[in-house]
C-alpha cells in the first residue's frame, strides 16, 4: 500500500442493533471515511453519537450492517473470524477508558499477552514487554498488579499492550477519562508521539479540549458526520502496511505445544487467583475418584467372593472354544474351524480329564404337526449330560452306536418339548423334523433354566455329533469342547497342558481355553444385581463430580466476559479462548483425581 491511498475507508458504514427481536436501532447512518497512514484523528460526539461502535467497527471488533469498509485496500468482509483476530493482532492496538487490563496479571504480563498469540518465544516477549514498560516510564512496575498502580500507571501499560506488535493503528477509547488531568495530559502526550513513530492514531473522546490536540477532527453525532476537519496530505512516516497475510489461513501462530504450555501458565494463574473456589472444585473431584476407587475396590472383593463360592461348590469344567485368545468367541454364523472331532478324542487321553464332549452348534427349524420353532441346535458326544450335570427327564440320550451309525434321533429340552407337544402328548417316540429332516425324539432333558448369559438354556434339541454335522450344520469343525477334570485342585495346571497340548498339535494358538463354571447360574443374579448397583453408584459419582465442574466452569466464564473480550481484541482467536478454558477444567480435573488416587 502506498502513501496515497487510505489505510482505513469506510463508505456508507451502517450499523442497527435489534432489542427484544423486533426492535431496530440504527446507530450508524451511512458514514463514508477515509484514514491514512500516519494520522491523528479524533473522533468527538456525545454519548450515544456511536463513536464507540464506530471504533468497535474500525478495530475489526463488530461488522457493520450494511456499507463496505477497506483495510490497506482489502475489503475487510472477506475474512473470517481467525483472519479478524489475526488482522487485530497484527495491526491494531487498544487503548480503553478503563484500562481493561487483566488483574490476575503483573504489567509485563498484560502488554505481552497479543506477542502470545502472536506465537513470540517467551524470552523475546518478555524483552519486549521490558522494553515499552521502561519506555513508557514503568521501569519499577514490571512486576505490579493493576491493583498495585496508578490510573496513569494502568493506562501506560494498556498503551504498551497496544505497542506489543507493533500496533500500526491505535484505537484509543476515552484514553483520559478515568484519570485525574495531569495523568491525562500524559497520556495524551505519549500519543500524540505515535504518528511521529510510524503509527496511526484515532482517539474517540467526548471532550473538545482533548479532541483539540489531534492533528484532525471528526465531529458525530446521531450516527453521522457533522463536520470533518481533514488537514492538508502530508507525507506521513509510516510503514507500509500489507493485508495479503491477514487473508491467508492464520499458520504462523504458535504450535500447539507452546500454546498449550501457555494455556497451562494462564489456567494456573487463573486457579491461583481464584484459590477458595479451585479447592472446593478439587474437593468434589477428589470425592467423586475416590468413591469410584473405593467401590472398584469393593466390585474386586466381591468378584473374588464369588469366584471363591463357585470355587468353593465344586466346578469342573474346561471350555475350549476356536478362535485365538484376542479374537472374539465365534457367533452362531462364524466360521472359524480351528477344533475338530480329533481334538476331542486326543483331550480325553490327557491326564486328569475325566471326559472330553465335542459341541457343534447352530439354529434349526422343528416341526411336529402343525406347528414349527426355532431353536438352538447342539450335536455332541453321549457324555454330554454326564459332563454337563443335565439328566434326562424322560427317554434316553443318544450313546456310542448312534454316533457312529449316524442315527437320526434327537434329546429335546423342556421349552422345545412344550411348545411341540404341550401338556399331553408323549413326545418319546414322536417324529419331529428338523429343517425338513425327520428325526425320532428319544428323550427329553431336565430343566435347566436360564444360562449366564440370560438365555433360555431349555430351548434347545440335541443330535449326535456326526449325524447334526452331516445331515444339519453342513460342517465338520467343533464350536468348542468341554472337559470335565478329575482333580479340581489341578484345574490349572490341567488347563495349561491341555494349552500346550492344542498348540503343538494345531502348530500355532487358535484356540482359547477357560475356566468353564457350570454352577454360575446359582451366583449370576445376585452377582448382576450387585455389578448394577456399584456401575449404578459410579456413575452418580462421576456424575456429581463432571457437574460441579460445569458448574465451576460456566460460573468462571460468565465472570470473565470482559477478560475474555480483552484477549479478543488483543488477537486471541475462539480456539485460543476455548483452549484456555479447556486447559483450566483440565488442570483442575486432573488435580483432583490425583490427589483423589492418592
């Protein structure tokens, strides 16, 4: 941009503000302005003239509703919110009536908050920040609260903060109004030095008497330009100004390390300032981990009672199921065939194993008469019953020679058996088919009631294993074999030979071997209940805990709207606002739950 052309021009800027949804108030009627680099402009109205919207508008603070505004010949309508924030954070620099500065915050921290979202190193800020403070005659108060200073004091190190990134524009808003008139005429003497140094000032007051010392004057009133003082063109010393960058994706910023070590430095610096509220937000967090450790601790204690119950009545079985140990137990379609018939004959040579019963499974459609159900489907060995503690009730199981002569019969359990027959037909004897295949019933099994798993264990028929793998499944492989162990007390060690017997014979682990608890059905309910209400319990735990972080959070935000419209017009992105607040629930989370661990 050259010397020539406006670094600022507005043309036919309008602005109306809606209250209640309907009501329209029109603060700026069609101002046209030019500003070039290197002036002193006052803008002087009264209150309600929109000379404060007008300065919101030119620092890229707000958008107009109608007109066009162009920075450094860029239509500033064309960026978007990051590329707004970079444009204030680059360009423009604030100077408010009340200072505006963070009070958590020493001076030197205040005027180097636009270098951080710059993404300046910390040592080459902080040298900067010392440099405009011992400018600006603070040498002694780089380390002071705005508690600790002067209004002038305030104002200088609001004025340094605009100087921290070079500030080619300052936009200063009632610069002199909270101060006393020597600390006024201070400040107005260090901005009247600004055009000298290569900057842009405009300076919105109400006062004629401060207006009178800028080099141009602007007079509004009602939302328009009354008069306009524009003195001759004059070569101003100022820098040439770019925006090419501003319309570009803001990249250069900090890395995400660095702005999450400073997110870190400023939530900590907020906790500190806020202490009584940090350590009753701790609390509730420390409460909540250490009830959920505590009932993880009681869920273990009972998990080892009932497995010292089931223990403690005798169970022994082994299950091994195909499939190897990370991969999911195979369902009713699955086809993994790692165990077959074989293997079974080989485990029931082993020592300790009492039995070993192959298992195929898979769903049939039964027919008897005029009625049909779907089932589950179990061809296996006669050991069954035996290794299963499941008697028959009525009839008798399949044995040896139909096995081997591929029988058609089949052992139905109780629920199968009343829906076919009812109350008064005697299934035993009966033909039944299965998927069209027909099938003599020969028995019918005990109740058995419902599984672990909250199936009913009573749906179900049985075939022999070789006439259900040829005639039904289509299918020779095993979905699992179940062993019964002579010795409880050397399950273990009988579960790890049979491991290392299976892997030496397969050539590699596909398979998983468990242990098998026949007599979980007695526990599973009262087990499930108590799994319920120590989830149930955790949860409400959690719960409380996640809330009064929320809450702590929401009432944090709600307090810190006007720093959080500080380090937005000093450059701070919605990102670098939601990371800060982000960070500081993090740092009081995870406080916490240390400390609740511990």
């Amino acid at each position: 941009m050259d010397n020539t052309s406006p670094l600022i021009e507005l043309v036919d800027i309008t602005k109306t503000y809606f209250t209640g949804g309907e009501v329209a108030i029109e603060v700026l009627r069609g101002i046209s302005l030019a500003i070039h680099a290197g002036e002193f402009v006052a803008i002087m109205g009264a209150s309600g003239s929109g000379k404060s919207t007008l300065m919101n508008l030119i620092g890229c603070l707000d958008r107009p509703t109608g007109g066009h505004y162009s920075f450094a010949g860029q239509d500033v309508a064309g960026l978007d919110r990051d590329q707004l924030a970079r444009l204030r954070r680059e360009a423009f620099g604030f100077v408010f009536q009340n200072y505006n500065l963070i009070a958590s915050a020493t001076a030197a921290e205040n005027v180097e908050i636009p270098a951080i979202y710059a993404g300046v190193s910390a040592g080459e800020r902080r040298e900067r920040a010392e440099e405009l403070l011992v400018s600006l005659g603070l040498a002694d108060r780089l380390e002071h609260r705005p508690n600790q200073l002067s209004g002038g004091q305030q104002q200088r190190v609001s004025i340094a903060r605009a100087l921290m990134n070079g500030g080619k524009i300052i936009l200063a808003d009632e610069p002199t109004g909270a101060l006393d008139s020597h600390s006024g005429a201070e400040v107005i003497k260090l901005l009247q030095q600004l055009p000298g140094q290569g900057h842009t000032v405009i300076l919105i007051t109400h006062n004629l008497e401060i207006a009178k010392h800028a080099n141009r004057l602007i007079e509004i009133r009602d939302g328009m330009i009354l008069n306009d003082s524009t003195p001759p063109r004059q070569n101003f010393p100022a820098e040439n100004v770019q925006t090419s960058a501003f319309m570009e994706d803001d990249e250069q910023s900090a890395s995400l390390i660095s702005e999450a070590a400073e997110s870190m430095k400023m939530a900590l610096r907020s906790l500190r300032t806020n202490l009584f509220r940090t350590i009753l937000t701790l609390l509730g967090i420390m409460i909540g981990v250490a009830a959920v450790i505590a009932m993880l601790a009681l869920g273990e204690g009972a998990k080892k009672s009932v497995l010292d119950r089931i223990g403690s009545m005798g169970t022994n079985l082994l299950l091994v199921r195909s499939g190897a140990p990370n991969q999911r137990g195979p369902g009713p379609d699955s086809t993994v065939a790692s165990l077959i018939p074989t293997d079974a004959i080989a485990l029931a040579e082993l020592p300790n194993v009492q039995s070993a019963v192959p298992e195929s499974t898979g769903n049939v459609t039964v027919r008897y008469g005029n009625r049909d159900v779907q089932t589950g489907l179990t061809a296996t060995s006669p050991e069954y019953p035996l290794t299963r503690s499941w008697p028959v009730a009525k009839g008798t199981f399949f044995n040896d020679a139909d096995v081997q002569s591929y029988s058609a019969v089949v052992v139905l359990g109780q629920t199968v058996t009343k829906n076919l027959f009812g109350e008064h037909t005697e299934p035993i004897g009966q033909f039944v088919l299965l998927d069209n295949v027909p099938f003599m019933v020969i028995g019918v099994l005990s109740a058995k009631g419902a599984t672990p798993w909250g199936h009913d264990a009573d749906d179900a028929v049985f075939v022999p294993l070789t006439t259900g793998s040829l005639r039904l499944l289509g299918y020779s492989y095993l979905r699992s074999i179940t062993l019964a162990v002579k010795d409880v007390a050397t399950i273990d060690a009988t579960q790890d030979q049979i491991t290392v017997f299976l892997r030496a014979l397969h050539g590699k682990e596909d398979f998983q071997v468990r242990n098998q608890a026949a007599l979980l059905e007695t526990v599973s309910e009262t087990y499930n209940t108590l799994t319920l209400l120590l989830g149930s319990i955790a949860v409400i735990s959690l719960l409380v805990g996640g809330i009064g972080v929320m809450n702590i959070m929401l009432v944090t935000v709600s307090e810190r709207t006007r720093e959080i419209g500080i380090r937005m017009a000093t450059g701070a992105r919605m990102r670098d606002i939601l990371l800060q607040f982000l960070t500081e629930a993090t740092v009081v989370s995870a406080l916490g739950g240390v400390i609740g661990v511990m």
